[in-house]
C-alpha cells in the first residue's frame, strides 16, 4: 500500500497551520465587528410601552433594536427620504398600506392583514383615546360636554392632519357636536407626546390623548374615556421595509409583536393586541 512520505506529510500539516493562522484575524476581525442595530420608526404612543418590548427581544434573540419615536406623518416624511428603517410601527394603517403601495414595503415576511395592491401589512393593536386633566384643575368629574364650557380654557391634542390621535380627536369633538365650540380653545401639539406633555405641565387646561400616556401619568391626573362610538377605530399598524439591511431580523421582530407576553406588554400599556 502506498503511503505519503513523511517529509510531504509535514509539508502539508504546515500549509493548513499556516493558512488557518493567516485566517484567524479575519475570523477574529468578523466576530468583533458590531452588529448594526434594528431600527424602527414608531409612532409616539408607543413611547410609553415600546422600550421594555425591545428589551424582551433582544434578551430573547440577543438582537438590539432601537427606535425613533414621530408622528405618523413625521416618519412617512422620513421613509420618504430614505431614512434607514428595517421596521415600520404606525398608529393608523394608512402609513404602512402607503408603504405597501409605494413598493416599499418587504411583503414575504408578513403573513397577517389586509393588503395594499397585493402587498401585505399587519395590524399589530388598536389604540384608545380619552380626556385627561391634572388634579387640582377643578375638573374633577370630567365628562366630554364640559370642553364647550367656561371652565375650560385650552384643550391640548395632536395634530389632526399629522398624528392620527389627533385625527381621532378632531373626529370625536366633531361627533359629539363640540367642534365650533372648542375650536378657539384648541392647543395643538406635534405629536401625542407633546399633547399629553402640554396637558401635564400646565400648558392645557385637559389633553385629547391616548391611553397608553394616560397610563404613565397615574398619580398626577385622571381621565376618562372617548366614547369609542365618536371615533373611527385608531388601529395601528406594521410593516417591514424592502429596503432593510436586517430583513430576517425585522420579520422576526413583527412575529415576536405577537408572542403572548408582548400582547400582556401592550394591553397592560394602553393598548389593545390585535392577532
């Protein structure tokens, strides 16, 4: 039987030693290269809940995720421009089915929703709006009516052609017939979060804003809530951009925002979980 001579043999062993060690800083370089994080555009009502939602995906998948909170039409404007976002989290549908039709959106890792020129998005929960006031305003029993009223001055909410709270909002006053009357009083905010900021500091005398800020207001205020009948239902919605560096990681993400313990998150900040 032939065998190698031994000279060839040592010959060979150095050669793999010598290509493995030239491999090493690569390799090591690779392994020591940061991870470029998950970046999501959310919409401002979820300032209050998404953080520890991103916290609980990356302890679960070791991926970080990072977001930048805007009005709806605030982060359209950004997509627009081309911002670099793997994930969109919206407080309508009305962004993300925009997203879809522009050919933005990445349809194969979404497999919930309603479509948009057969591109499909994901309704991820429906928001709620209510009237909140600071304590010691003298509105102790709040109730919608008295906005028209004297002892109301100013009235915070987001902006209705920019923020879908607001929208919600201008709808409801509409609705209950409020609207001539409350219009002079009107304070309006960028975004949901500069609504309830103006109604906490002082700057408003009540807030049209969403529960999920008038969660983390406990203590300073109390509120009530819009009857859900004064307004188009505020559900919000999810899609993945095409143009993502981190596809795989943003559709594990839209799944993870339907695991049962981000739904218990959701609920438990203000907003109701969608399937």
């Amino acid at each position: 039987m032939y065998s190698w001579p031994r000279r060839a043999i040592g010959w060979a062993y150095r050669s793999a030693l010598l290509a493995l060690i030239a491999l090493c800083p690569a390799l090591h370089a690779q392994s020591q290269r940061p991870q470029t994080p998950l970046r999501i555009a959310a919409a401002a009502d979820l300032q209050p809940v998404l953080p520890a939602i991103l916290l609980g995906f990356e302890r679960q998948t070791g991926r970080k995720a990072e977001a930048s909170f805007a009005s709806s039409a605030t982060l359209a404007t950004q997509i627009e421009n081309g911002a670099p976002f793997d994930v969109i989290l919206s407080a309508n549908m009305a962004l993300p089915e925009k997203i879809a039709r522009d050919g933005l959106a990445a349809a194969d890792f979404v497999t919930t929703g309603s479509t948009a020129n057969g591109k499909t998005v994901q309704a991820y929960a429906r928001g709620t709006l209510v009237l909140w006031t600071r304590n010691g305003t003298r509105l102790d029993q709040l109730a919608m009516p008295l906005l028209s009223t004297s002892g109301v001055h100013s009235i915070a909410i987001a902006n209705p052609d920019h923020a879908p709270y607001g929208r919600a909002a201008r709808e409801a006053l509409t609705s209950l017939g409020l609207w001539p009357a409350v219009q002079p009083k009107l304070r309006t905010a960028e975004n949901i979060a500069q609504a309830a900021q103006f109604a906490s500091t002082g700057n408003a005398d009540v807030g049209l804003i969403s529960l999920t800020y008038a969660l983390t207001l406990t203590g300073q205020g109390h509120y009530i809530l819009v009857p859900a009948s004064a307004y188009t239902p505020i559900v919000q919605g999810a899609v993945t951009l095409r143009r993502s560096a981190n596809p795989q990681d943003a559709a594990a993400f839209l799944r993870y925002l339907h695991t049962p313990d981000v739904g218990r998150q959701l609920q438990q900040g203000g907003l109701e979980p969608l399937p």
